[in-house]
C-alpha cells in the first residue's frame, strides 16, 4: 500500500468515526426530544458515514478504475447529507425549551 493510499484510509476512518458519533448524538437527541429535525440530523450524518466507508471499498475493489464515477457518488452523497442537515434547519420548531431544568433543580440553584 502506498503513502497516498494509507492517508485516505486513515482521513476516511476519521470521517466515518467522527460522523456516526454525530449520527449517535442526533437519534439520542431524537429519541429523547422526538424532533423532526434531529431525524434529519441523523439520516443527514448518515449518508457522511455511507459516503465515508462505501467509497473506499468500491475504490480498493475496482482499483480506483472509474475515478470520475466514485467521485460523483461520493459528491451526490455529500450533497444529499448537507442539504438534510440544512432541512433540519428548516423543519426546526422555533420556540421551544431545548434545556429545560427540572422545577426541583431550578429552585436549588437560585436558593444559593
């Protein structure tokens, strides 16, 4: 394996680590809140980590034969992640308590 090839793996598996850590985040913060936006979140940083592992695997198995082709799919499935991880933007309820401190809590805080 060449230097080239090793730094792609290594930047890959940083991506796809870095990226299903969010994706864990955003169906913890889904499961919990039941927003619509953090689904977005999480299917958004899941096309990051499809993206990040499926490109280089076709790359290895095909060696990096179609290169144009491996960076259109990897580009089409970073586009369809960020345009949801822009959606959940969009479909966020304005509004609302994110943080919301238990009425016991509260009332410790501010007898200090």
């Amino acid at each position: 394996m060449e230097l080239i090839e090793g730094l792609y793996l290594v930047t890959t598996t940083v991506l796809a680590g870095a990226s299903a850590t969010l994706v864990a985040f955003a169906v913890a913060a889904y499961r919990s809140s039941g927003r619509t936006a953090m689904a977005y979140l999480a299917v958004g940083f899941g096309l990051v980590v499809v993206a990040a592992v499926g490109t280089p695997i076709a790359a290895f198995q095909t060696g990096f034969a179609n290169a144009q082709a491996l960076l259109l799919i990897t580009t089409g499935l970073f586009a369809a992640s960020m345009a949801l991880v822009a959606g959940s933007l969009v479909v966020y309820e304005p509004g609302t308590q994110e943080f919301v401190i238990p009425e016991s809590e509260l009332t410790r805080i501010q007898d200090r």
